[in-house]
C-alpha cells in the first residue's frame, strides 16, 4: 500500500512469489482507457503531462459539486463545516502522503509551477541580494528554472547549473564544488520530465544542508511514481501537481518545513490569510493560512484527497514492479526501431521513454501514431536547455503509468515503425 498504510513489504508474502498488480483491475477504475479514437483504441501513454482520473476521483467530485459545495473556513451552518472539514481533511491526506511533520507544512496551490513560484517570489525576494545565488540544475524544468531567473533579475542574483552527462545522469560531484558561500538555495527535479531520471535527492540534500543552504525539490514527475518521504529526503520544500497523480487539474501541493514557511512573508494577499486589517497594519494568519489568500479550489482539494485515497488502495511494490517492467520493455522494444536514438539512459529512471528519429521531426511522429490511437508527447517539453544539450529541437516521449500494458507499449512501437516506413 501507499503512504499512511503499512509499509510496502509488510505485506509481502515470504517465499512465494508476489502476487502482480492486477492491472485489468485497475484499467477498469480509468473509464476513458475503454475509448477509441481514429476508430483504434486508445493507448494513452502521455502521463507525464497529466494523467487520467480513476472513477472514485470523478465521484468525489460529482458527490462534492452535487451535495456538498459550500465556501470553507468562513460559515458557521452546516455545508460550510462540512466543506471545510473535507478540504481540511484533504490535508492531513497530502500530510501522509508526503509524510510531512504536520498539517500546517501542507500549502494548496494550483500545481507545481505556482509551488515553486510561492518560493521564488516569498522566499526569493527575502534572502536573495546582490551577487548571491541559486542552484538548479542541467535538467530543470522551465518551471523551475524561469521563477528563479525573474526574482534573480529583480534581486541582482544569478543562477549556476549542476552539470549533467550524456546519460542524463546529474554530476552530483560537482554539487560541493558549485555551493559557495552565495549560495542561497539548490533548486533540483526529482525525476526529469523529458528524460526520465530519478535524482539522488536525499544526497544532494545532505551536500547542500552541510553548507547551511536550503532545497527545493520539483517533485511533479516523482509524485505518479514514487513513495516520497519529506522527512527521510530532509528537504526544505517539496512541490506536487494533483493532476499528474490521478487528481483533478488545478490543484497542486506546497510541502514546507514549518520554521521554513514561517519565516516567510505572504505570496499572496487576500481573503482567509489575515488575523486583522487595518487601513495601517495587517497582520497574518498562522500556516498554511498565511499561504492560501482567497477563496481555494476546495473541489480541487477534495478531488485530491480521493487521488490519493486511491493510491492508497495499492500495493506500492506491484505498482513499481509493472512500471518497470514496462520501462525495460519499452526501452528495448523502441531500440529495435532503426534510426532510433534513445534521450536519457540513466540507471536510475522512471517510466518515461524520450526518443528522436533520425529525419523525422518529433511533431511528425506525434500526428503518425495518433492516427493509430496512440497519445504521446512531442516537443522540448518544457525543458529546452536538455535539447540543446543532447542537440535536438525536440523528442517524442512515451511516459507510462501503472494501468498502461505491454500490449500498448506493442502498439506504440508498431505505430513508430509505421512512421519509420512513411519516412524511410
Ligand atoms: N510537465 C510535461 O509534459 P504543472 O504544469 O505546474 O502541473 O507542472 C509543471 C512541471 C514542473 N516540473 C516538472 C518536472 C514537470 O514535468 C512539469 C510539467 C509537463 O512534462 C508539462 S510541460
């Protein structure tokens, strides 16, 4: 099971082997896996730009819009107590799921990019000076890369980049190297959208907290694939989007450590995160309050919390199993396909394949397989410094989740060799 159940080997039978995630099971939870589209069955393997919703995540939404909206933490009759007690109840959900300390370590934002945004503009604007620095790194998304570049333009700052190698594998001995004493805070992915892999976060934690500087962790990517444990990884924020996790777009989660979060000045200013106005003075709310200015995606929230209900269901080592028997076999089905040149090969990946075709454009290839029912994503997926890197404008990328099957992962394959045959 996932967080706030026992632990994934508690379970686990002892000398037989485990039982395999049931994946015919789970398919039957996601109702839009059963459509078609150009009359072929829809093989959805585009889950690194969101992905699908199961059936008990559309309810808890259908059930909240129909019996149970009201505005949270401002009535005092019943649909507002009880819309507050769901939303609230959403955050001690995200609270086990991130295992964080506490309730109030818990921000709603929209996704990650508002997350990472609250911290470059909060934190940001309040430690950064003249010729100090953030640390990101080679394989940053633009979300986490362009927040720090505005407030460093405003404050005199600059960035500096953690180098990466031709695998896409981060050069984590540079990391004490690139930490002087400017160094304001290491921004850093967990796992890379448009390259798959899964940084050792906790490691770079550790290098950057010996020298007294705080981290952020993109967890966007890590969130659909990963148990995470913001305590054991002892980072200082921890970003998710909900709608990347099976939860409803709009939505996202700001972890923060307590002493972190109330140090720092409001992002936003609004209704719900003042103690008192004054036309002289205002003075804020406690946490998470102080982060939540107006009226939240409560629906959003209660969406969430189902997502991770869901999760919950699960058992974590079936889900990771399948995902990487579904990696190893993607990866080597693609290999076979001539003129395929695989983008990110680190040991340690998710369940994400990035691949160029010798003379084909990615965009060409995203239309061709679409014609065979087949949802990748083509493009520089927001990472455009990884492509200048590796030296493409583009890669077509399959990211696949645990309901995606092998069958599919054939009928993507079959659709790129039909695009090898139109291009020769
Ligand atoms: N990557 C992809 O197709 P939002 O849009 O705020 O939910 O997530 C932003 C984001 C931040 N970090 C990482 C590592 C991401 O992958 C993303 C979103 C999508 O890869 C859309 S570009």
């Amino acid at each position: 099971m996932r967080a706030g159940a026992a632990p994934a080997d508690s379970a686990a039978p002892t000398g037989a082997a485990r039982p395999r995630l049931d994946v015919a099971r789970v398919r039957a939870d996601f109702p839009i896996l059963q459509e078609r589209v150009h009359g072929k069955p829809l093989v959805y393997v585009d889950n690194a730009a969101t992905s699908q919703k199961p059936r008990q995540v559309i309810e808890a939404l259908l059930r909240y819009y129909a019996t149970e909206n009201a505005n949270v933490h401002r009535g005092v009759y019943y649909l507002s107590e009880h819309a507050t007690a769901l939303y609230e109840g959403a955050r001690e959900k995200a609270r086990r799921f991130l295992n964080a300390r506490e309730a109030r370590e818990i921000v709603f934002v929209r996704s990650s990019t508002e997350a990472i945004n609250l911290v470059a503009s909060s934190y940001g604007r309040t430690h950064l000076g003249t010729g100090d620095e953030v640390l990101v790194t080679a394989m940053e998304h633009h979300s986490d890369i362009v927040p720090w570049q505005l407030v460093c333009e405003q404050r005199g700052a600059a960035l500096r980049v953690i180098p990466m190698d031709e695998r896409g594998v981060l050069c984590v001995d540079e990391v004490p190297k690139l930490i002087g004493a400017r160094t304001k805070l290491v921004a850093l992915v967990h796992v890379s959208n448009s390259l798959g892999t899964i940084n050792p976060v906790a490691e770079i934690v550790a290098l950057a907290h010996a020298r007294g500087v705080p981290v952020l962790v993109d967890g966007a990517q890590a969130a659909p694939h990963l148990l995470i444990d913001v305590q054991a990884l002892d980072c200082d924020f921890y970003t998710v989007s909900g709608h990347k996790m099976f939860g409803p777009t709009g939505i996202g989660l700001l972890y923060g450590k307590a002493e972190r979060l109330d140090a720092m000045p409001p992002y936003q200013g609004g209704g719900d995160m003042i103690r008192s106005v004054t036309f002289e003075k205002t003075t804020y709310a406690p946490l998470p309050a102080k982060f939540e200015a107006g009226t939240p995606h409560i629906a959003g929230a209660v969406g969430l919390g189902a997502a991770i209900d869901y999760l919950a269901t699960l058992e974590w080592h079936q889900v990771e199993a399948h995902e990487a028997d579904l990696l190893v076999y993607a990866t080597a089905s693609l290999a076979g396909v001539p003129g395929l040149r695989l983008i990110g090969t680190a040991p340690r990946k998710a369940s994400v394949v990035s691949f160029v075709l010798d003379g084909v454009h990615a965009h060409d290839v995203g239309t061709i397989v679409d014609r065979e029912g087949v949802a990748i994503r083509t493009g520089h997926h927001c990472t455009q410094p990884v492509m200048d890197f590796f030296g493409v404008p583009a890669t077509a990328r399959a990211a696949f989740a645990f309901y995606n099957t092998r069958e599919e992962v054939d009928a993507l394959v079959a659709a790129v060799r039909k695009v090898r045959e139109v291009f020769g």
